[in-house]
C-alpha cells in the first residue's frame, strides 16, 4: 500500500483517472467553494482563481484539523500539498458551463456544431511556501452536428454534468474534428502542467 503524494481538491473522476495513468497515489477531500465569476473577471482570471481557491480551501480546512496535533505528526507528512483545479469553455467570448436541462445543452451543443471553442484548465498547487498556478488553454473544433445526435447524446447520460455539454472521452468524442493542444486538458487536468507543479514539491512522475 502506497503512502499519499499529496491531496486532490476535487471529486472529477476524470482527475483520478487522469493522475492514476501517470503513477500518482493521492486522497481525495473535495473543497466546496462559490464558482460565481467576479464582475468583469476575464475566463482566465476565473479559472485560475478557482483553481487556487480550491486548492488553498482544502490547504486550510486540513491544516485546521491539524492545529491540535504534535508538530511530530505534522513533520511526518500529514499536511500535504493540495492540488486544485478548475475547467472552462469559452464560445464567442461566453462561458460553457454544465448544463441546466435539455434545452441548455442543445443550446449549447448547437452553437458549438460546425465551430471551435477554446477549453482553459488551471491547475493550482498549495504547499508550506505558498500556491503556484498554471494554466492550459486548448482549441476543439467540432464537426456538424444534427439535432437528432444532439438528442440522442443528452439520452445517453454522459453530457448531464460536464461543461460544455459533451466529454471529450466518451461518446462526444465523435464530434471532435480537430483538437489543438493538451487532450488531458480538455478532460480537465493537464498533465504537463500537472507534472511540473508536482515536480517543484519533489513528487516525481517517472
């Protein structure tokens, strides 16, 4: 049984799967914190600023429950650095957020048919000397898509609770024409940036 690297500040399933691809044994504590956007914060802004309120929410929350316990104890690794995250899609300068009901998502899904969207991810980490954020900004063109697809996808589940209506690793990839840059990203944890953050905390990949 492997000892936990550090804390993942989110309760993804696509993050764990994405951080146990690469090797990474981890606890998960989900941090609950308002996503509102700021008036007139930009996306990255958003997505960075939630990323790292995610990440220093959960930083604080633990080392709260810390506070009675032996300096021992703490030494010994229980405070670990927390690794937060946050995505976003953005379509004609407006935000794609998790869908309301089936008119939001083929709303949505119409207005990506046939046109690129860009995907941002922020990953933050929070350890004893502070939080580091990095950001990931990704380009999916989608093909044409019919309302009877549109239909049929919603049927299926799968885009109920993802942004932007559709999962990149699942049956919405087939809508995918062209992707330009991070796939991991788009999923919601870069793992490039990931790593480097990771990295400055000493927990190597490979």
């Amino acid at each position: 049984m492997h000892s936990p690297q550090f804390i993942l500040a989110s309760a993804s399933p696509r993050r764990r799967e994405l951080l146990a691809q690469i090797g990474m044994h981890f606890v998960v504590q989900t941090a609950d914190v308002d996503e509102t956007p700021l008036l007139g914060e930009s996306p990255e802004a958003l997505v960075e600023r939630l990323a790292i309120l995610k990440a220093e929410t959960v930083w604080n929350a633990v080392g709260a429950s810390l506070a009675g316990d032996t300096v021992e104890n703490r030494l010994h690794g229980k405070l670990l650095p927390v690794l937060g995250s946050d995505t976003l899609g953005i379509l004609n300068g407006e935000l794609l957020v998790k869908p309301r009901d089936f008119p939001h998502a083929q709303q949505m899904l119409r207005q990506m048919s046939g046109q690129a969207h860009e995907i941002l991810t922020a990953v933050a980490l929070t350890t004893a000397t502070g939080t580091q954020v990095r950001l990931s900004r990704s380009v999916v063109k989608f093909r044409t898509i019919t309302d009877s697809e549109i239909l049929a996808y919603w049927v299926s589940g799968e885009p109920h609770d993802k942004a932007g209506a559709y999962a990149i690793q699942g049956l919405g990839a087939v809508f995918i024409e062209k992707l330009e840059g991070s796939y991991s990203g788009v999923m919601g944890l870069p793992l490039f940036e990931t790593a480097q953050l990771l990295a400055t905390a000493g927990i190597n990949t490979l």
